[in-house]
C-alpha cells in the first residue's frame, strides 16, 4: 500500500493570521516555580481575538501542528486537531484513531502572551502559561 507523500507546507503559503504559539507548564504543586522545560509548541490560526480559528483550521488543517517538550525525553511531534463539539485536541499518533491530549475550553481561551490555558494529560489537568504567539 503506497501512501501519498506529504505535501511540503511554506510558512509564506499560510494566512497571515497563523502564529507559532509557546506554551510552559505554569506554578503547580510539583512545579512551585512552574517549569519551561515542560512547554508545547503549537502551530495554528487565531482570530482577531487571539482565539483558535476553527475555520481557518479547516483550511489549512495540515499546517496546523504541536510540539511538546518534556525533560530526558524525545520531543513528540503531531497536529492540532479540531473536534465535532467543539474540542481541541493534540494528536500525535496519526496511524491511531485517538486524541492523546485535549485543551481544557481551548475554544473559550485567549492565545496571548501572560493568558493561561490548561491540558489534560493521561488524566490529570496542567495549566500553561502562554510565553509567546509570533506570526510565522
């Protein structure tokens, strides 16, 4: 079974609207100083309001992607995927059929600077604080 090749995606190619988003894992228990090393990367679109788009990701869903960062292991990469509902979720496994990650009210959140989100990970909810959102 052949699949097709991946088309290459040009940062030039993308609307101006698309920003490389830095996410760092905020104060918590564990963390008492919050932690830059535990972050994510997202590329995506945001609205005027700093908002996802959820349109503009359908235009462009194959640009839309997710690093994450996590001390003494490999980086992982994926897409930032949009559910029916309304969810925003991290995939990383492309071959597999679930979402590994999902945003807590992704929809609702500002993506700017000094806002802080939160993502659930196998279970447990972690906020981020939002570092930076630079065009591309």
């Amino acid at each position: 079974m052949s699949q097709a090749k991946p088309r290459r995606i040009l940062n030039a190619s993308l609307p101006s609207s698309f920003r490389q988003i830095r996410l760092e894992l905020a104060r918590e228990a564990e963390h008492p100083f919050g932690d830059s090393g535990i972050a994510y990367v997202l590329v995506g679109p945001l609205d005027s309001s700093g908002r996802l788009d959820p349109r503009m990701w359908r235009q462009h869903r194959e640009a839309c992607r997710v690093a994450r960062f996590r001390p003494g292991k490999p980086d992982d990469l994926g897409h930032l995927v949009h559910r029916a509902g309304g969810q925003w979720a991290f995939h990383y496994d492309i071959s597999g059929n679930h979402d590994d990650e999902a945003g807590y009210h992704f929809s609702d959140e500002k993506f700017v600077p000094g806002e802080y989100v939160s993502i659930t990970d196998e279970g447990r909810t972690h906020t981020y604080r939002v570092v930076s959102a630079v065009p591309l």
